[in-house]
C-alpha cells in the first residue's frame, strides 16, 4: 500500500467533501450527491486522504449475487471518484487496494463493479466476468398479437411485491444481483418530467411477472424505455410483448435490458432487435475457497479440480487448491497437482462462466493439461453471465 494515502470509514464531514467530487466526476447536478448518499448509508462510505484532505471516495453496497442457483455474499462497488487535483498521483489504486483489503476483513467472498476504465481495476485483480445489454426494437415490428394473461397497473411504491417476484428470477438467473435496497430506490425514482408506470403479468393471486417503465418524447422517436422486467413463464412472455406491441400507435421504439444473447427475442416473427449497448461488468475474487464454495455447480457433475492461484494483493489466495464438486456442491481443500494455472484476475472469468477455459488458455489467462480443461468446462458450464442492474 502507498504510505502516504490514509484509507479509513466516511465521516458525515467527509461525506460533503466527497459529495463535491462525485458531483464533478459524475457531472451531477448540485445536491444530487446528497440524495445518493442517503440512499446508500454513510456508514457504506470509504474516502482517501492524501496530506489530510480527502482525495477521493467510493461507496460499498453489501449485496449477493446468484451463481449456480446459489446466492454467494458480495460487495459491489459504486461511486469510485478521485479529486481531479489527485489524479495520477496513485489515489485511485490505492483506495482500490485498501478497499479490497477491507473487504476480505469482512469475509465478503466476491466483489463486482462497472468500470470506467479497466486497467486501474486489473491492477488490483479485477477481470470482465459478465455483461449488461441494451436492447432496442421497433414497436412496430414485434407483431405479436395474443396475450394468454391478464396485464394490469399496480402501484409501483410496493416493493415488496417487486421484490418477491424478482427473487424468483434472479435465483434462476447466473449473474443477478440480489440487490442493495439503493438499486430498489433507484428503480422507482423519477425526475420532474418523469411518469413511472408499472404493470401485473398474470392474475394478482398467482402473478407470473412485471414489468416497470417510462416514456419519453425525443426530437426524432417516442421512446418506452424499460427499466426492470420479470418473466416466469412462457405465457408471460407473450403476454408481456403483445401488451408492448400494443404501444405501436404512440411509442416509435422500445429499449430494455438483457443478455448478451436475448431469450425473450425468440419469440419475434423476425430478427428484429438489435443490441444498442453493451457493458462488460468485472468481478474479482476476494477469497479463494469461500467463493469457490458458496457458488452452485451444474447437476450431474462428480469432479476434481486442481487449481494453482497467484494473487499478489491479497496473498491467502496465493497456493494450490483442490476444488471437489458432487451433488451441486464445492468443497476445497489446500494442496493438490497444481494441473489448471492463474492468476487472481483469470479465475474470474473462469468462476462466472463469461469465457471458456479452452477460450481464457487462447488469451493467456490460464495454462492447464487437456484433463484439467475437460475438467473445468464441466465444472464451470453455465448460461452466459449477466445482469439487468447498473450500479
């Protein structure tokens, strides 16, 4: 660690401070930065001294996030800001490392955040291990016209209800947060101009979805833009694109979010929709064995793997492991053949499932003999990782 950076928890003092320079970093508007850490909780709150002024900051939110059908404890970070006065100067890595430190104080097995560039994060071993798409549609073209279940308004302030539903899914789901009550209020805040309109899939005794949304009118287009969405069944699916298509007389485009590779689009009579957007979030592994055991496995896999891990950071994750999987389960075990090699940052896409062990060996993020990457494919053979979330 830089000697001359102080790491330590956010005062209310610090919070002004750092709400000056979120509010520079992030082009927020004057007071903006007040709301959001409200929302987030001082005691989330980590800033950076340097010479006894505060240098910069960043936000913990204590989430989870399923993997394998199992929610393995995470720590998502937000709101990295550095002082434009201290950039360059090793502010930023430095209040990355002393984050991560403190986060494996905390026992907190994963840690997730969106980048803004990605080479501070690969530094302190952080590697892309999932991904969030835009994706947008002419209302005109989904030409889909039954809807099997009932589509009804619900007042959007219950969140409860939301957040019932939205468990189904996400526990399904490889890669979906369970979120920090902060993405919940983000998902229902609206500005002046804004009207948030949310809907029932299915009857309200046995719902089968939801959707939330806003409308918006630009110079060129009528845009309904969605913000959360869940479907639990096939019948909700199409439910929920006639009630879209419905919109066609007024709404010019529809935007939501999704996979890389979309299932809901399978339904369209024609390859219609096109990705506008594409972010690659990054995940990094905080502690070897207890992410390795807290995360699900595919049924039917009896295996063993070897595994030799480098992390020059945080240096418990520094030896040989033996990763044991039956019954959906991980056990690990110190020691063993060393036969599938990495370091910190190459186990992530590994652990997520976002590239192949055969494709992270082509990129030079791993070496192992042909057993330990039959081995690994197996272990580690999961839907494409990601997640409808910004944070």
């Amino acid at each position: 660690m830089t000697p001359r950076f102080k790491y330590t928890r956010a005062s209310q003092g610090d919070i002004q401070q750092l709400g000056s320079i979120l509010e520079q970093c992030f082009v927020m508007s004057s007071g903006d930065s007040k709301i959001y850490a409200k929302g987030i909780g001082l005691e989330n709150f980590r800033v950076i001294y340097r010479e006894d002024i505060v240098a910069g900051g960043l936000a913990i939110l204590p989430m989870g996030q399923w993997w394998g059908g199992q929610r393995v404890p995470m720590a998502g970070i937000a709101a990295v800001g550095i002082a434009p006065e201290y950039r360059g100067d090793g502010a930023a890595i430095a209040l990355i490392q002393h984050t991560l430190q403190d986060i494996s104080e905390q026992e907190i097995p994963i840690s997730v955040l969106y980048p803004a560039t990605q080479r501070l994060y690969r530094k302190a071993g952080y590697e892309q291990a999932g991904t969030s798409c835009v994706w947008e549609i002419s209302a005109e073209s989904i030409q889909i016209r039954q809807q099997p279940l009932p589509v009804e308004p619900i007042i959007p302030k219950n969140q409860t209800f939301f957040r019932e539903l939205y468990q189904q899914q996400a526990q399904l789901t490889h890669g979906y947060l369970d979120r920090h009550p902060a993405i919940w209020q983000g998902l229902m805040r609206t500005s002046d101009s804004e009207t948030l309109y949310s809907y029932l899939i299915g009857d309200k005794d046995q719902p089968q979805g939801y959707i939330i949304f806003t409308q918006e009118r630009t110079k060129d287009d009528t845009i309904l833009r969605i913000r959360d969405w869940v479907m639990l069944s096939n019948a909700a699916v199409q439910s929920f694109w006639s009630f879209i298509a419905n919109h066609r007389s007024q709404i010019d485009k529809v935007l939501w979010k999704s996979s890389v590779v979309d299932a809901l689009t399978l339904l369209l009579p024609e390859h219609s929709a096109t990705i506008k957007n594409q972010d690659r979030w990054m995940l990094r592994i905080v502690d070897v064995c207890k992410a390795l055991e807290a995360r699900g496995y595919p049924s039917g896999v009896d295996a063993e793997l070897h595994l030799e891990v480098q992390d020059d950071l945080l240096t418990a994750n520094n030896g040989k492991f033996i990763l044991s999987v039956a019954n959906c389960k991980g056990k690990v075990t110190q020691g063993g053949k060393g036969e599938l090699q990495l370091d910190i940052r190459g186990l992530a896409p590994l652990y997520t499932g976002l590239f192949t062990p055969r494709q992270l060996q082509l990129t030079g993020k791993l070496n192992a003999t042909e057993t330990a990457l039959l081995t690994a494919t197996q272990i580690f053979a999961s839907e494409s990782p990601w997640m409808v979330d910004f944070f």
